[in-house]
C-alpha cells in the first residue's frame, strides 16, 4: 500500500509540473495548448541524446535538456500561439494540434519510433519500515513541492508574478495601466513549457519513451487542469496530487481503468462546475 | 484637446454608435448620461482604445490616437475606471498601487502618497487583499489608480453607481478637487454630480448625440436633463 | 497590418456565415445527380471499397458538421457514437437477429438513445468544456468495451459481424455495399439539406451566433441544442452501423479518440457549416490519410503545416474558399455588365 502511495504521489508530482504551464496559458491567454506536452517530448528526446554523449552526470545533463527546450517554446509562442489570442476554441485547436503533429513527426524523424529504454539514474533504495522505497522517486516529489513554493514566491512577491496575477483576473485592466500584458504572458508560456521539460526528464527513466508519450499525458493533463481550476496555482497543486492518487489506487484493483478513472473525475466535475471559454 | 469626429462602432455586424462627434478642452469635466444601452461605456471603450472605430476620428492634444492600444494611450495620459469597479481582488491595496505605477515610472511609495493625500482613510487599508474591500473603497482604489503617475484625461464609467450616499460625497468631493487639473469625461446617471461638477453635457440616444450642452444655465435644468434617462 | 482586432470588434466568434455564402437553391434532385457522380467518378481511380469507406466517412462528417458547423459545438468524442452504433448493430445480429436493417435500425436507436441521454448533461456547456466532456466520455465509452463489457464485446480482439441476405440486399457484395451506403448518403444529405434550412435548422444557427438572444425572445435553447445533439449522434451512430457491416468485423477501435482528430480536421478542410463542405472535407481528408503516405514520407508534417496555413489563411476550408472564388467571379461578371450598360448609355 505505501508503494502505491509513493506512486500515486510520484505520477502526481510529473502532472504537476506538466500541467502549471497548461493551466497559466489557459488561464492567462484563454489557449488551449494542445501541443503543450511536445516540450515534454522534446525534452525527453534531448535528455536520451545528451546522456549518450555524457554517461553519468545526469542531473546536468537533464538541466541542460530543459534548456534547450526553451528555443523551441519561444518559437511555437511567437508564431503560432500570438495569433489564436481571442480566437475561438476550434482554431486553437487545429493550430496547436498541427504544431503537435509537426514535432511529433520531427521527432519520428530523428529518433525513430521505436521505444528507447531508460533506467533509474540513482536505482538506490530508501529503507522504510521494512519496505524499500526507491529515491529517485522521492526526490522527484520534493522537486514538485520546492516548485510550488518556489511558484507561489514568484507570483506572491515578485512584480511580474504580480501583474501576472492581476492579469488573470482583468487583462482589460492591467492593458489599460499601460501593461504589455501579452510580453508577460508570452514569459509565462516558456516558464510553463520548460516546466513540462522538467517533468518530462524526470518522468522518463521511470517511463516509457516513444514518440507519442507527449500525447498520451496531454489528456491527463488537461483533466487536472479542469479539476483544478484554470490558472488557479494552489488548485493544480492539489489536483495534480489527487488525480494522481486516484491513478495509482486505480492501477492498483483495476490495471486498465486508471486513466479513464481520471475521466471520470473530470466528467463529474465538469457536470457540476461548467467551465467558461 | 480631445476631438471626436464622426465615430461609428460596431460589435461584430452590430452598430452601437452612429457619427458621433464631441469636444472637450483641457481642464473640462464632460458627462455623458443617457439610457443604459445608449452607447456611453462603447464611447469611454472606444476612446480609450478597448474597442475599434469602423470610421470617424478620435483627435487627442493633436494627434491621431484611434488606432492606439490601450497601453500606449495610457503612456499618453489616458486614464480609464470601467464600470465593473474591477479590483486586482487577489493583491492587496498596496499592490494594486504597485502595478498602476509599474508603467508610469513612478516611484511606488510617491504614488502612495498622492492618493492618500487625496483619501486619507485609505492608509488604513494598505494591507487588505482589494477583493475585501467594499464597493465604495473599490470606486476610491479604481480612481486612486488611474491618478498614478501624471493623468491628463480621466475617463470614468459610473462612478456612484450602487453606492452609498455619503461615499459618493466623497467621490465628489474628490473629483471635484481635481477639476482644472485633469481633465475628465464622466459616464454619469445621478444628475446632481453633474449638475455640480460638469463644464459640459453630451447626451446620448441610441447611440447617436441627442444634445450637446455647453451653458451652464442648461446644466442646471435638471428636470429637463431626467427625460434622457 | 495591425491586429486583427483593429478590423472588427469581437463579436461571438462565428464561422464562416453559411447564410449568405450559398443562396439555397431548391435542385435537389441536381444535388443526387452530383453527389453520385462524383463518387463514381473516383471509383474506378481507387476501389469500390475503398470510396464505401470515403461515403461512411463522409456520413460522419456530415453529423460532425451538424453539431459544429450549424450548432457551433464542438466535440472532441463524436467517436462514441459511430462505436455505438457500431457495437449496437453489431451484438444485435450475433446475438438477436441477423436482419441487416433491423440491426442498422438497432444502432441507431442505441446511438441516439445514448445522445438523449448523454445530451441532457452535456448540452448545457460550450466551448472548451463542451469538447472534453465529450472526450471524457468518448475515453469512458472505449474503456466500456474494452475491459468491463468484455464478457460481451470480446475486449480488445472485437468480434465479426456476419449478416443474413435480405432480398437482393447482400452485404457480403462490395457492389451492393457501395450502392447501399451511397443510398444512404444521400439520403442523410438530404435529410440534413431540409433540416438545415428549416425553422429549426435556422434555430440553431441563431443559437450559434448568439444564444442569449434567442432565449430572450422566448425560445427554449435547450430543446433544440438536444435535439440536435442526439440528431447528430444518430446519424454517427448510421455510420457506425455502415462501418459494422462494411467490414463485417467491429472492435474498440471503432470508438477510438484519437480519431476524433480525424473528423474534425475534415471538417474544417472542407468547410464547416456547408453540407458539400463536409462531403470535400471527408473526402479530401481520406485522401490525405490513405494515400498521402505513400507519397510522401512525412505526411503528418506534410498535414500538420497545411493545417496551420489553412488555419491563418483559409477559414472557410477548400469548399468555402472554392465558393467565394465563384461569388468572387459573379460579382465581377456584374460589375462587367453594369459598367457596360452605363458605356453604352
């Protein structure tokens, strides 16, 4: 049972970090990004490369993934997401569905589509109860919670963070007090897609890694977005956890059923609390 | 200093303002009453750059200002408080100041001390999330923001709306000690602040100007000015 | 070039406005004439086969279009009701009877008894919330099938779908099969062709472009949303049935959400909003899907940058663009002939 615990919270803090940078681009720039997760992907496939070329030192290697990930967001944020600003769902849609199909087929390009293996880079174990936990997941739980409060600084006591925050709430607003509100938020869509790098990176060793392993998350990403709330950090925080408990409960009685047990959730949630775009 | 000439805007296929064309001079407080529907928010929106114009000119100390966004008319002097008296709710009083001085270049504790020097009761309400505060310190927080910085033109939607008669006195109170000072168009329906701080009246019917009143004995004719409502 | 802001203010965002894109005629019967040439044109090009699956797909198309284009929903799971159409004609002829139509009759029922019911729920939201609901349960629908249901729907390898003759009605015959679901294509086109512009095709179309205002003016915008999503679930729930016989074989992959994307792509290929729209759509998309692999190597690249042009560049899709270029040269012949007249004066 605590297994299931550790990985409930493990794929919860991987939602996590995923689905930040979703929920302030739903949030901030009414954009449903479906090509969100290809950062998660690029990252991914960055981290495998690098690693060949560095064996060990994965903690560089894996920073320096989400680096180089970064270009690639501004990129698509320049081009393709400035222009669905305002734009109605279905465009949004199509247009970052199509940089998704683009990227995943850059990817298949490259890398091929095979499977590559990874395994744990710290494959150490924690002692517990008479129960050994592995570290590395672990660790990637306490990287989520540093994130979150590392997250509410920002948005609580920096400037930017603030306009952010009021920007939220009445872009109309903060335009009108002479903000460039849309430079901010194109900041907001990179911060969010070298987030879903990182969990992408720190997914992978415990993961499968193909191709389309961006797509199959992006779903789950969305459901926790919806239960959360759009651009509500503290509600991400918690859903992230929650759905991803539910995920490992699930897997646990039901092995199949612990996706669609997330759909369920956001089914129900979405009957009771519509939401509004 | 701000000339309308012949504005039409439309939402979507929809007219809301047909050719419409006012005047105001520097140092002047306008009022804009009539009906809700009449156009008056799509005027200040227009004005301020929310909205578009499909044709007509919006003139503002000589310059050409219809095309501008709302960020560069605010680096020009333009101030505008909707009508939803929209706080930062989630920042406190502070922050909210914080963020309208952001863009002035003003520095945060100046601008502090401007508007409490305006409203001295605000001090007290510097740490309070502006998502607690009443509808009448939200209306003194929306005006006390668009003051930051070095305001030429005011453009208030509804200020007294749904407020409680001794804070609309203050709210007189306050615009009235900043008349020759900046200017201002006010979006207004309790006709005794117009009567006791407008220079000029326009009045608005469907989105067309109904009357324009320039004399201050006509501005005093309340009576005759109810019917518009 | 500014914003596209500065143009026109927002309005609620509508599509290419089907109301004055194509005056409605009455041809009807020059309609059929067309339809059924142009498929017959490209049969012997691709198989018979082939075109029945283009035709089914374009029957999807079309009640995917009924809901998006006219109703301005869209659906991120139209897929769960081809599927239940699908395994409802399906279990009907292995485990109740093997008559062709009843079982054609029994997936429709299901498909629109499940739009009934899943309609009141989902009807009320829009937007966003409309799309992934529907994808919820689309994901919930497929997992149904595919582990709890498993007992009857033999899971994962599907099962296969024999049905008896009826009458010279031999679903085994590819060329029957053809003719039978070119039947049903035009019949569905037709069916939609009336509905669209009649009183309650209107209606819905005013829903589209502004909801509030028709609820003011007294109408109950509830009905009719759910009228026409379970109309539109029907008739996905058709071409499910079609598919069934079709391959005489169903499994989960006939309620698959992925897709989805499919279905929406050809209808903004072709033009949402127009039923001729929805029919190139469908066609061109299974074009692409089928054969653009061959050709090139990198075809989802290849459709993903189309996408994006015809996202920024081409809104009212292939057909849409294609009708404003005939408007276009109409208005000129006009200008051509007014300006003579005057010459001539």
């Amino acid at each position: 049972m605590i297994y299931t615990i550790v990985y409930g919270f493990t794929i919860g803090a991987i939602l996590y970090f995923i689905s930040i940078g979703l929920s302030l681009t739903f949030g901030t720039m009414r954009v449903i990004n479906f090509a969100h997760t290809l950062t998660y992907t690029m990252g991914v496939y960055a981290l495998i490369t690098l690693v060949a070329l560095f064996k060990g030192y994965f903690a560089l290697v894996a920073i320096l993934s989400v680096i180089l990930v970064i270009p690639i967001s501004y990129v698509i944020e320049r081009f393709v997401i400035r222009r669905l600003y305002g734009e109605s769902l279905d465009y949004t849609f199509i247009a970052t569905f199509a940089v998704s199909l683009i990227g995943v087929d850059a990817i298949k390009w490259i890398w091929g589509v095979n499977p590559y293996p990874m395994s744990d880079p710290i494959g150490k174990y924690l002692m517990f109860w008479g129960l050994s936990l592995p570290i590395y997941r672990i660790l990637i739980v306490m990287i989520a919670i540093l994130l979150f409060l590392a997250l509410n600084t920002f948005f609580k006591k920096t400037i930017v963070g603030k306009i952010v925050v009021a920007a939220l709430e009445d872009k109309d607003g903060v335009r009108c007090l002479g903000i460039n509100v849309d430079k901010y938020f194109s900041i907001v869509f990179v911060l969010g897609s070298a987030l879903a790098a990182l969990g992408g990176v720190l997914y992978a060793p415990i993961s499968s890694i193909h191709p389309y392993m961006g797509l199959s998350i992006l779903l789950l990403s969305f459901a926790v977005v919806i239960v959360g709330g759009m651009g509500n950090l503290n509600g991400t925080f918690l859903s992230a956890f929650a759905l991803g408990m539910v995920m490992a409960i699930t897997a646990r009685y039901w092995s199949q059923g612990a996706e669609t047990m997330v759909f369920i959730v956001m089914a129900i949630v979405l009957i009771f609390r519509p939401i509004d775009i | 200093m701000l000339e309308i000439k012949n504005l039409d805007v439309a939402y979507g296929h929809a007219k809301a303002l047909h050719d419409i064309s006012l005047n105001i001079e520097t140092g002047q407080t306008a009022f804009l009453i009539g009906r809700n529907g009449a156009g008056k928010t799509t005027l200040l929106k227009t004005i301020i750059g929310l909205l578009k114009p499909l044709k007509g000119s919006i003139t503002y100390q000589g310059n050409e200002i219809s095309a501008l966004s709302p960020e560069e008319h605010y680096l020009k002097g333009l101030r505008y408080v909707a009508q939803e008296k929209k706080v930062f709710s989630n920042l406190t009083v502070r922050e909210n100041i914080e963020i309208a001085a952001y863009a002035s270049g003003e520095p945060v504790d100046m601008a502090l001390d401007k508007i409490t020097s305006i409203y001295p009761k605000l001090k007290d309400f510097l740490k309070t999330k502006a998502g607690q505060l009443s509808g009448g310190q939200r209306q003194i927080l929306l005006v006390g923001r668009a003051l930051v910085g070095e305001p030429k033109l005011l453009l208030i939607d509804e200020p007294t709306q749904g407020l409680a008669a001794i804070v609309i006195e203050e709210i007189v109170s306050i615009l009235s000690g900043l008349r020759d000072k900046v200017s201002a168009v006010i979006v207004e329906q309790n006709l005794a602040m117009v009567n006791r701080l407008a220079d000029r009246i326009y009045i608005l019917k469907e989105g067309k100007v109904a009357r324009e009143i320039v004399e201050r004995s006509e501005i005093s004719d309340t009576r005759g000015l109810e019917e518009y409502l | 070039m500014r914003s596209k802001e500065s143009t026109l203010n927002k309005a609620p965002a509508s599509h290419a406005n089907p109301l004055n894109a194509y005056p409605m005629k009455e041809h009807g019967f020059i309609d059929f004439l067309v339809i059924t040439a142009g498929f017959l044109l490209i049969t012997p090009i691709l198989s018979v086969h082939r075109v029945t699956d283009f035709m089914i797909f374009c029957i999807f198309v079309m009640s995917f279009d009924l809901m998006y284009g006219y109703m301005g929903r869209l659906s991120f799971g139209h897929m769960l009701f081809l599927g239940t159409g699908a395994y409802g004609s399906g279990l009907f002829i292995r485990y109740v009877s093997g008559n062709p139509l009843l079982a054609i009759m029994a997936g429709i029922a299901v498909a629109g008894l499940l739009g009934m019911l899943l309609g009141l729920i989902i009807v009320r939201t829009t937007g966003a919330c409309f799309a992934l609901i529907n994808l919820a349960f689309n994901q919930i629908g497929f997992f149904l099938v595919l582990s709890p249901l498993r007992q009857i729907t033999r899971g994962e390898d599907g099962f296969g779908v024999s049905a008896s003759k009826l009458g010279f009605l031999n679903f085994g015959s590819r060329p029957i099969m053809f003719g039978f679901v070119l039947f049903c294509l035009l019949l569905v086109f037709y069916l939609l062709k009336r509905l669209t512009s009649s009183p309650f095709g209107i209606m819905l179309r005013s829903i589209k472009e502004d909801e509030t205002r028709v609820r003011f003016l007294g109408y109950n915008t509830f009905l009719y949303k759910w009228l026409g999503f379970a109309l539109a679930g029907s008739l996905a729930g058709l071409a499910g049935t079609l598919t069934a016989l079709n391959y005489n074989y169903v499994n989960p992959n006939a309620m698959d959400v992925h897709s989805n994307v499919g279905v929406v792509f050809a209808s903004l290929i072709g033009g949402a909003g127009t039923l001729y729209g929805a029919l190139v759509g469908g066609v061109v998309y299974m074009v692409i899907s089928n054969f653009l692999p061959i050709y090139i190597h990198r075809w989802e690249m290849f459709l993903g940058f189309s996408l994006l042009i015809i996202t920024f560049r081409f809104r009212k899709g292939v057909w849409g663009y294609i009708l404003s270029l005939w408007e276009y040269g109409i208005k000129k012949r006009l200008l051509r002939r007014s300006t003579e007249e005057v010459a001539n004066r």
